[in-house]
C-alpha cells in the first residue's frame, strides 16, 4: 500500500522529478566528460601535447568535484522540501517511521542511482562527439583517447554514488528528528532572514579581501608559480561566497526602504529574493565560478588558435617545399586556398645542393624579420643570396629533398650546367591560412615525405607547416582543453541555475495565482519574474567576467597576449547567457502564472 502511495506521489510531482533528474543527469555527464580525460595517465603521457594540461585536469577535477558536491546537496534538499509532505501524511495514516525513513533513504538512492547512470551514457555520447569534432577541426591526432573509459566510469560512480548516500543520510536523520506535523508544515514556511548590518559589513570586507587575495596569487604566477591555482581556487571560491551572501543582503535591505519599493510588485520581487537568499548564495557562487571557468576556457583556446598558425609563420616566409613535383601533387596544391608558388631548378651531389644565381635574383627568397616574441604578426623581407645568414643557408638544406640536408651553393647557368647530376626542381608552397587549408596541407606533406623522406629523426620537413605541426603538438593539447572545458561548463553553468530556478515553482504557483486573484495585472507579475530572474543571472556573470579578466595572468607564461579579443568573446559568451535568461524566463511564466490572464 505504501509503494502504491509512494508511485502516486511520484507522478503526481513528475514535473519537478524531471527537473531534478534533467539536472542530476546534466551535472553527471559533465564529471564524466571531464573525468575521461583527467584520469586518462596513458592518454596524457603518449601525447605530448596534453602533458602541458595535465596540471588543469588535477586542479579543474578538484574543483569540478566541488561544484558537485554543492549541487548534489542542493537537489537532495529539493528532493526531501518536495516529498516530506508526503511522508508526514503516510505517517499521519499510521504508517511506521521507521519503514518511511527506508522509503525515503531508497527513494534518493534510486533518484541518484538512475540520474548517474543515465548521465554517464550521455557523457560517454556527449565526449566521443565533441572530442571528435574538435580533435578534427583543431588538426590534432590523439592516442589512447577513448570516450569509453572504464576508469572514468569508476571515479564517476564512486563520486555520485558517495555523495548520494551521504545525501540519504541527512534525509534520514532530517526525517528522524523532524516532527510529523513539522513534516506537513514544513513547505509552507519560509526562511527568515537575520539582518545584522555589522556582521554582514564584516563579511562583505572579508569577501573582497579573500578575492584580492585571490587575483593577487593569479597575478604572480611568475613567483608562486603551481601554488597560485589553489590559493587562487580557495580565496575566490569563499570569496565569492561571501561577497553574495552580504551584499545581496544588504542591497535588498536597502532597497525595501525605498519609495522604489512601495511600487508595483517591486516589493514582492524583493522578498521572493530575500526568502531565497541562503540557497541562491550557495548556487549563485557555484554560478560565477562555472561562468568564469567557461569564459576563460574559451578565450585561452581561441588565443592559442591564433597564436599557433603566428608562431608557424615566424618560422619561414613558405609554408612547404615539394620536391620535383607530379601531376598528383601539382593537382594538390592548386586546390589550396590562397596560394603562392616559386620554383627553382636544383642539382644534388654528395657535398651540396646547387641553385641557379639567376632565379633568386628573379624571384628573391624572402625571410622573416624577428619581432619581440614569436606571437607578434610575421614580416618577411627579399634577401639575396650574398645576405643569408648561416641559419637561413641551413634552411635551404630542407629544400634539398635529400634524407639529410645539404648545404646551398649558388653557381651561374653556364657552372650549373657542368654539374653532373641529375637535374630537380623545388617548389616553394605559401598559403595565406595554414588552419583553413590543414587537411589539403597535410596530405601534400604526407606525397612529399613518402617520396624523399628525411633521415634526421624528430625533423618533420622545410617551412613553416613544420613549425605548424611541432606547435600543435605543444600546445594543440591546451587549445582543445579550452574549447572542450568551455561548451562543459557553459552547459554545468545552465543545469546549475536554470533548474534551481525552476525547481522553486511550486510554492511560487501559489504565491503568484494569490497575486492574480487579488488584482495584480499579467504584465506586472511577468515583470517581476523577469526582474528576479535578471538578478538571479546577472550578480554571477559580472562577478564571472571580474574572475576571467583577472585569471587569464595564470596565462601570460604560455601566451604573449591571453586577452586576444576579450571583448568580443564576452559579447558572444553573454548573448549565449541571455538566450538561458530568455528560456528560463518563458519556463518560470509558463509553470507558475495562471492560464487566463486577470
């Protein structure tokens, strides 16, 4: 009969159980995505280019895990507001507690058992795409990687599972010592905030204090170097924390002592908040933490996107030579975009390759300028021949086709001529965009190496695809952690505080259809609803883009410039943000206004 009453209930409140699940599910598949390549030691030590990232798995796992551990509690706190009516009217009908304390601590084991599992088969679909279309757009060639991953499975069970029979636990002592008529009341009730004006002063200078303590560490990662990451992730995380408790508190004081607040529903927007307050703190901070972690993400990948095709190109003023080149390979390279051909005739012996005078002073052989540093745009200028540098003379050694370079000599046509050897031509191959044209590139490098390949181990052939190639090996590994980390936690950022938000919807119900029959007008209810909500997103993105635009120093050792187009990347990011905000909005209308308008 229980079990009965208990399936009843369940589907009774199916919409707030698919809320609860949707996010449960959403936080699971995000550790999962974000486990497989954290616990992957084979994946991280046979590719050079995540051993750099390695030290970001560690410390965004850790903090990853947090965020879990704070939204996992939070659900479990919805779960138990939503059914201990129920329980305390199984009680009222005679029901043991004892065997509804079972009911209870079952129910969030199932609850937890089915979201984990459900979102570790998204976050296995979820990693297999996304990493394979950015393996694929980013040119990177990864070994070991599998989105599969039983370790990762594991560690995501172990985590889920733990925290969900602690979270059993508390609903089990919560149910134990609560009394059967508070169990019935319970939901009727509301928080009641405690205005201490000092002590909330006291918080809000400790709260900007442990921030500055926190940009401060980021600032001098030159000094702290490694430390910097997790007292920057302590100090800004309670910080945070902090700040938006009193803050919050404190504004919304004030603002209830306004004439603004004897307006409309103004007063009531206020209170809806203030009731909150304690609950929207704790996901607010998760909020701007998840906000600032994915904004930073993404701007660290796109600055590595544009640094590593700059980098390349410092390298050499070509982007490839080719070696006597056939119909295959001719066919090949006027199928790239924007490109540039020169040809010069050659002559290999066993001591050098020759060239002909003649064509350098007709098609000069162009050099790089050296900037400040490798990020900086390339400038080329024509050098002849009489002006190379014993470096750029051993460039021309790749341009030979030769397994081991040879040194240039420049002779006249009628010395050329007298040369026996057999007659050769290299092709010079520079494209505008090495990104756009990669897959094109790397198969005319792939003819190019088969057909004279080199026999100097770890050289990967003349220009700057070379360079191209060997960056993205370095630092390929760091610009996929961007991006990858970025769509993660833009998504954790919308389960965390879309469906906190929405969860609240049904004591609002109430309060909102009591508005409605009352007098208040459809357009003044759906104001306030836009306006709390407004709230709600905007304290932890501005606090979030605060965090980005002082954590992207931990950066500046790796990138000569971490705020490449900042500002456009936030215009993006908060565009993104807005259509949450828009979907939210139209969500909580449609849940708690009335059908027919007043």
């Amino acid at each position: 009969m229980l079990i009965k009453l208990t399936m009843a209930n369940i589907k009774s409140h199916i919409r707030d159980y698919i809320v609860l699940l949707t996010g449960l599910v959403m936080s699971a598949a995000i550790f999962y995505m974000f486990a497989n390549l954290a616990t992957n030691q084979n994946l991280i030590k046979a590719n050079v280019n995540f051993k750099y990232a390695s030290i970001v798995f560690v410390f965004g796992l850790i903090l990853l895990a947090i965020i879990t551990f704070v939204y996992v509690m939070y659900a479990n706190r919805f779960l138990l507001n939503m059914r201990q009516h129920d329980y305390g009217l199984f009680m009222m009908l005679g029901a043991k507690k004892s065997r509804v304390s079972r009911l209870l601590v079952l129910e969030t084991l199932l609850v937890g058992a089915i979201a984990t599992t459900i979102g570790i088969i998204l976050g296995v679909v979820v990693t297999g795409g996304l990493s394979g279309w950015l393996f694929k757009s980013l040119g990177l060639t990864i070994k070991h990687f599998n989105p599969l991953y039983l370790k990762a499975i594991i560690v995501t069970l172990i985590l889920f599972i733990g925290l969900f029979i602690i979270a059993a636990l508390m609903n089990l002592r919560q149910m134990i010592k609560t009394p059967v008529l508070k169990l019935l009341k319970e939901a009727d009730t509301v928080d009641r905030v405690n205005f201490k004006p000092a002590r909330l002063v006291l918080q809000t200078v400790l709260g900007v204090i442990l921030l500055a303590i926190g940009y401060w560490a980021m600032a001098s990662i030159a000094i702290l170097q490694v430390a910097s990451i997790p007292i920057a992730l302590v100090t800004i995380t309670l910080g945070s924390y902090l700040v938006f408790h009193a803050v919050m508190l404190l504004v919304l004081t004030l603002l209830k002592r306004t004439n603004w607040a004897i307006k409309g529903l103004n007063g009531f927007t206020l209170s809806q908040i203030m009731f909150r307050v304690h609950d929207y703190t704790k996901i607010l901070t998760v909020t701007s933490l998840l906000f600032a972690m994915a904004l930073g993400a993404i701007t660290v990948g796109t600055g590595f996107r544009r640094d590593i095709p700059l980098i390349a190109k410092n390298s050499s003023a070509y982007t490839m030579a080719i070696n006597d080149a056939d119909q295959s390979q001719k066919r090949q390279i006027s199928q790239l975009a924007d490109v540039k051909t020169v040809t010069y005739r050659q002559k290999n012996t066993k001591k050098a390759t020759y060239y002909l005078q003649s064509e350098f002073t007709k098609h000069p052989f162009k050099t790089t300028v050296p900037g400040k540093d490798p990020h900086t745009a390339a400038k080329y200028k024509d050098t002849t021949t009489k002006q190379l540098t014993h470096n750029q003379e051993y460039e021309f050694g790749y341009m030979s086709g030769t397994p081991t370079p040879m040194s240039a000599k420049f002779v006249s046509a009628s010395q050329f001529a007298k040369i026996n050897a057999k007659p050769g031509k290299v092709t010079l191959v520079t494209v505008k965009d090495i990104p756009a044209n990669y897959q094109k590139l790397v198969k005319l490098n792939d003819s190019q190496l088969k057909k004279h390949p080199i026999g100097v181990e770890g050289v990967l052939g003349f220009g700057a695809f070379t360079t191209y190639q060997l960056s993205i090996g370095i630092f390929g590994g760091l610009e996929f952690v961007g991006y990858f980390l970025g769509i993660a936690f833009l998504a954790m950022l919308a389960s965390c505080l879309m469906f906190k938000i929405l969860s609240g919807t049904t004591q609002d119900q109430i309060r909102y259809r009591m508005l409605a029959k009352i007098g208040a007008r459809q357009n003044l209810l759906k104001r306030s609803i836009s306006r709390e909500i407004l709230v709600l997103f905007a304290l932890p993105a501005v606090l979030g883009v605060i965090d980005v635009l002082f954590g992207l120093q931990l950066f500046k050792p790796l990138m000569s410039d971490p705020y490449y187009q900042i500002g456009w990347i936030i215009l993006i990011f908060v565009l993104i943000y807005l259509v949450y905000y828009v979907l939210t909005v139209w969500l909580y209308r449609l849940l708690v206004l009335p059908n027919k308008k007043a």
